[in-house]
C-alpha cells in the first residue's frame, strides 16, 4: 500500500498557496485493507474512506470509463493493480495530474509542474471531453487563479467548445451546477468565470438570459461602457473587490437581464427592464435551484436597483414602499444587501469605478427612522389589527418626510 497526496494540495503548495483541503490516493490496496486498519467508507459509487483520527478523504487509485451522459455517466474499477499513473490520467488538468509522497517526492506524468510555471490550464487527456462538468470547473479554475495570469490552453478551450455544442451541459444536475457556479462566483475575479464561459458557447446553454445581455447597448451617458453584457461583468467584479458575500454576487450578475429584452429600435433605452427581468431572474434561479436569500435578493434588486440609484428623489411614499418591500423592520440585513448591490451596479462603469455613493447612507438612514417609529404609543391609543398597521404606516410617512427635509 502507498499513499500520496494528490490534486490541490499539491497544485497549491507549488504556487505557494495556503494549502486547506488535502486529498488522498491509496495504490495497491484493497477495500477490505482499509477498512482493518480503520478507514471508514464513505460513497457510493466508487471506494472514498475517511482517516479515522483526521477525518480527511483517502481514495483507492481508479479508472473510469464514460457508460451515459453528464458528471455521473461513468463506471469506476478500482482495484490494487490500479498505478497511480493510471488514476492521475482520469483528472480534468495537469495542475491537478500531480501526486507527493511523504518525503514530498513529485509524480507528474502530464507535467502539470510546466504548467503551473507557463500558467496554463491545459487538459490531462481527450477523456476530458466526457465530463460536461469540466466546463465549469475550467472556468472557475480561471476565476480562481487569473490574478496569477493564468490562461485556458486554446486546445483545451477547443474541447470546452465541443462539449457546449454537444448538449452535454443539460445533463448536468441543478446541484452539480450550482456548486461550480458558487464556489466561482467566489473567487477573487468570478467575472473571468462568465467570460470563459462565453468564449467557449457554454454561457448560451447555461445562462442564455446572461449571454443575451452582451451586444446590447445602453446609454452613454449613464454607461461609458455602452454594452450590457460588458457591464454586467464590471458589477461582478466591483462585488468581488468589496468582497460582497455570495448573495450579493448573484444579484450582481441578474440584475440587468430585462435588457436582454429590449427590441432593438428602443436600443440603447432600455424602459421597465426592471419589471420585464423578473421573469427571467425567475427562471435562472429555478433552473439552479439557487438558496432562497440568493433567489430573494436577486429578483429585489433586479426589482427595485433603480429606485435605489434614485434615492434621493424619491418620494416619501415611494421611499416607505420600497422599505416595506424589503421587511426591513424584521429583515434588515437583506436591505443592507441591497444596497451593496446598487453601489456594486454604480460602481461597475467605466471610469466610475470610484465614484462615491451617498444613495448608500441616505438609505440606511431612511431604513432606520421607519424602524425608529415606536408602536407602543399608537397600541395606548387603542389600535389594533389593520388600524394599526395603518397608523403605523403614517407614523413612518411623516417620519421619512421629516428624513427628507433634513437632509
């Protein structure tokens, strides 16, 4: 039995990385082997075991050979006679293809090591190509690591192509989706992600209401950078700048899809995008079945981010219903949310990406003088039920109306 450290841990101390998660391969053992000295199994479909004092993943060396369609079409064999050079060949890049053992001896039989030096995300084999899931994966490794300026290998882009025109990618689970997509939307540069998406066709069979946006003008006078799509990508890097939380970052990248339905002979005006993208919000969170507050927040903002860019004309009246929407009296973080989203849509524009604010702290302190208005006074009064909801409701009127006169 021997056991090396295999995949990102190995990759990322190259780099010189924080190294988190480490995973394991075990060549020459057996099931049984490892369950006598302690592992405990976990996994269905192929043999994974945990340590049993770290609690970290060993794998025994496998092979896999593609049986139907997606990220779970494949049957595995793993068995003792499995090299290690046979299990590395399986894995989507050389940068991942590299094994260590413990006196840090480096196996690396599809130089992944060059790779990592000329900063390229390259494919281990053709077998690539039979993982739609790859795609992704691809793409947020180059999310992750453009900092660093790595780039996809232009034949492994060529295979990411194949697989979007293939009609591979609607295969792939709502959940497998969802978990690349948010681990991408994460990284230091999640707008590299779309980008990488787009150049290689998957961003129209995954995100169409996205790929839409791109060719789509806007005015100039509002957005130096004219085109939606292009614009859409500066929001999303804005939101990974200020290091806004997953939430945020989905909104950012949803926010503007009605544009993508503007006939082109109202182009570069784009009316009611606000209320027409609702529905398309609707469907991208339905088809990834995004969390919740990530689907909640984004259909608000794709709502609503107008309003907050106008929140210093707002009408008292439209300003409370803009707080009632968002329940900021039981909800406030989702408001605060909100608004960084609309600094994040401010921000994301050519040459204005350090333009201040003040829609910000004028929200906040609207948000606060309606949560500020006290019900106690009005229940000594005699209200009750729908009366008071009422009387509550004119009480943060005249409130926000005070707020706006002092400002």
């Amino acid at each position: 039995m021997q056991i090396y450290k295999v995949g990102g841990a190995v990759r990322d101390r190259l780099l010189g990385l924080p190294v988190t998660d480490i995973d394991w391969v075990v060549v020459g053992a057996t099931t049984e082997e490892m369950l006598a000295q302690g592992f405990r199994p976990v996994g269905a479909d192929f043999p994974v075991f945990l340590h049993p004092k770290t609690g970290e993943e060993y794998a025994l060396a496998r092979t896999e050979r593609k049986s139907g369609r997606g990220y779970g079409g494949f049957t595995f064999h793993a068995s003792p006679e499995v090299t290690l050079e046979e299990d590395l060949i399986r894995r989507d890049l050389t940068i991942n293809a590299m094994a260590e053992d413990d006196q840090h001896n480096l196996t690396d039989p599809y130089h992944g090591q060059r790779d990592l030096e000329a900063r390229i995300l390259r494919h281990v084999s053709p077998a690539f190509a039979e993982d739609p899931l790859r795609v992704l994966r691809v793409a947020r490794f180059a999310a992750r690591y453009a900092g660093l300026g790595f780039h996809v290998a232009p034949p492994t882009l060529e295979l990411m192509r194949q697989l979007s025109a293939s009609g591979e990618l609607q295969a792939l689970t709502a959940e497998r989706s969802w978990k690349e997509i948010s681990r991408a939307l994460m990284e230091d540069q999640p707008q590299v992600f779309i980008e990488v998406l787009r150049d290689c066709g998957a961003l129209k069979e995954l995100m169409p209401e996205v790929d839409a946006l791109f060719g789509v003008p806007q005015p100039e006078i509002h957005h130096p950078e004219i085109d939606s799509g292009v614009h859409t990508l500066s929001v999303l890097e804005q939101s990974a700048l200020h290091k806004q939380p997953l939430t945020v970052r989905w909104a950012c990248l949803l926010h503007d899809l009605g544009k993508g339905l503007t006939p082109e002979e109202e182009w570069p005006r784009h009316i009611a995008h606000e209320h027409k993208g609702l529905k398309l919000i609707k469907a991208v969170n339905e088809r990834f079945k995004a969390p919740k507050d990530c689907q909640e927040l984004a259909l608000l903002v794709g709502q609503y981010h107008t309003h907050g860019h106008r929140a210093l004309e707002l009408k008292a009246s439209t300003l409370l219903e803009l707080l009632q929407s968002f329940d900021v009296y039981r909800r406030p973080q989702r408001f605060e949310e909100f608004i960084a989203a609309c600094e994040m849509d401010a921000r994301g524009r050519k040459g204005l990406e350090q333009r201040s604010y003040p829609q910000a702290d004028y929200l906040r302190g609207a948000a606060s003088v309606a949560r500020g208005v006290a019900v106690q006074p009005l229940l000594e009064k005699g209200f009750k039920g729908p009366e008071l909801g009422e009387a509550l409701k004119r009480e943060r009127l005249k409130a926000l109306k005070a707020y706006k006169e002092n400002q």
